[in-house]
C-alpha cells in the first residue's frame, strides 16, 4: 500500500496484498450473454439536446408565417420532448449484457497479482450511477435516517476531521463549497446503507470493472494509455464529481478514474472471480474491495482492474462510492 494512502486510515488498514479469506454464501448469480457497450458518453449527449433547439430557432428568418407555426410547434414538441428525457434520466447508465475482460496478466509495472488471472466473464444488463455519490446526496440520506449508523449499528462515517460534511443544528450539510464533491471518509457499511435507502445496491466490482472497461478490455475508461488530463489526481485535486467528460468509460460513466476510490459489493478474494462462491454476501465482513484510484496522486493504480480492499469499516477521505441496479 503507498503510503501516502496509509496516513490517511482511521481504521485497520486497506490490506493492500493480503491474502483472502474464505466464506460462503451464495450471492445474487449473473450470467447471460449479448453485446458490449455502445452508449454515447453524457457529454456527446448533452451537446446534442444543446444544439437542437439553436438550430430550430436559427432556421426562421425569411419563412412563411405558417411555416413558422410549425417549427414553432416542432420546436415545442421538441422541449418536451428533452423535458421529458430530462424527467427520465435518473442519473444512471445502462450496462447491457455480454461478454468483458476482468483483470489483467499481472506483468506490467502497475499492474499488482490480485488482478491475475484475466478471465471474460459475462454478466446481464445492469445499471449503474454515472457520477460518484455526492456529499449533498449523502446528507440527503444521513438526515432522512436520523442517524450515523446503518440498521446493525455499525458507523457509517469516519472521523469528523476528514468529512466533506458536517452537522449542525441538527442537520447535516456538505462544507462549503463542496456540494457536488464525492461522498469521502465513509464505510464500507456507509456506503451500502446508503445504496438500500436509495433503492439501489453497490456494484460487484465485475460490474464496475465492466463499466469501467467496456467490452474492449482497455486498461482505462478512456483507453489503453495513462492520461492524467482525462482524471483527477495529485494533491488536494479532489472535485466535482462529472467534470472530466473526456475521462468517460464507454457506457458514459464519468471519474471511474480518479477523483475518489470507489467502494463495490464484493469481498477480497483472490481470483478467479467466481460471482456464486460466497464474496457477494453483504453480510461478510472480511476486507472490500475498492476500485478507481484517486486524487492521492497515484494515477498508475487508477487502471480499471487495479483492486484496492480496505477493511469495511475503514474511512478515508480518498474513498466514496457509486451504485448500482438491477434491469427489470
Ligand atoms: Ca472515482
């Protein structure tokens, strides 16, 4: 583990190259068969629903009146149209089912053991949070529950010292300035309270290796070569969740390169990755495994295959998390 990564543990450690353990109960099981991703990044989307209106609205001078009742009225139809797409969007990308490379051959020099050996997996179609979760989002779930801890009583949070939040008169709020900042300085336990309360779950971290990799196995969200404009790293170069769209994955998902560690479902175990042998079970409480890189300033661990375990109820503020769902 770097040990710019260890000065900031509140807790047992992150277990960098340790041994797995072993449990056993049976997970929710995926496995079907399709196509890889094929999704727009959010920023070709974005700039496209921009444009649209523009052009409609550029197009009038010189028309016919009932010329420009209709476009007028296509124009209309059209903001709803968007309105409507905008109502729907619920912030989260659509994986659909097929094929993809997990891990990696473990030999180049950023490449660690716990990512051999590589495998093509297949899971179905799921869902997943296009952003990391932010501090105003947690807030949201840490006032609406009314307290710090999850259902069995474990703490949701780290030391008060490294929070973007904080309570007052009651409440909690994100630090000034920090509202669309990545949820940091929680647990493991946090992190899926969280995910229950919003009606979601966390990722396996085959599902968030496949949205972060796509069905081309590159290394990265955007690709094969470290680019470090493309992702948040270094000193204090925490942020905005979303704003490095030229660092999306191929199904849209934004920061799944830097930014903060992202926290998944499954227990460290060494690989193969066997989705039925137990590591799935939210009810383990051997070491997590946490997946993206962050600002910390380490960008050759930010490679999609790269698994960080931190003990669940471990916090840094260099860890957050994103959620997941099911299609039904
Ligand atoms: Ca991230």
């Amino acid at each position: 583990m770097p040990e710019r990564l260890q000065q900031y543990s509140s807790s047992q450690g992150s277990g960098h190259g340790d041994a797995a353990n072993s449990l056993a109960v049976p997970p929710a099981a995926d496995g079907q068969v399709g196509r890889g991703c094929q999704y727009p990044t959010p920023a070709a989307s974005s700039a496209r629903d921009r444009q649209a209106p523009r052009a409609a609205s550029s197009a009038r001078g010189g028309l016919s009146l009932t010329a420009r009742v209709v476009i007028g009225m296509l124009s209309v139809m059209g903001a709803g149209t968007a309105m409507a797409q905008n109502a729907a969007d619920d912030g989260m990308v659509q994986v659909p089912a097929g094929p993809f490379t997990l891990g990696s051959e473990g030999k180049a020099i950023d490449e660690d053991a716990a990512e051999k050996p590589v495998q093509t997996l297949e899971l179905p179609a799921f869902r997943i949070d296009r952003n990391e979760v932010t501090t105003a989002q947690y807030c949201q779930f840490l006032n609406a529950a009314g307290k710090e801890q999850d259902a069995q009583g474990r703490a949701c949070l780290g030391p008060a010292r490294m929070l973007p939040i904080a309570k007052a008169d009651g409440a909690w709020r994100p630090l000034p300035g920090r509202e669309a900042f990545p949820m940091t300085g929680l647990t493991w336990y946090g992190a899926a309270a969280y995910a229950a309360w919003a009606g979601k779950r966390l990722p396996s971290e085959a599902e968030w290796e496949k949205a972060a990799r796509g069905p081309d196995a590159r290394k990265f969200p955007w690709g094969n070569t470290l680019d470090a404009s493309k992702m948040r790293f270094g000193q204090d170069n925490i942020g905005p969740v979303g704003e490095k769209p030229e660092g999306a994955s191929p199904c849209g998902c934004l920061d799944m390169a830097g930014n903060a560690w992202e926290w998944t479902r499954s227990a460290f175990r060494p690989y193969p990755y066997v989705a039925t042998d137990g590591r799935e079970d939210p009810a383990l409480t051997e070491r997590r495994v946490a997946r993206g890189g962050s600002w910390t300033g380490e960008p050759h661990i930010a490679h999609a295959s790269y698994r960080f375990r931190p003990d669940p109820t471990a916090a840094y503020p260099f860890l957050g998390f994103r959620c997941a769902k099911g299609v039904e």
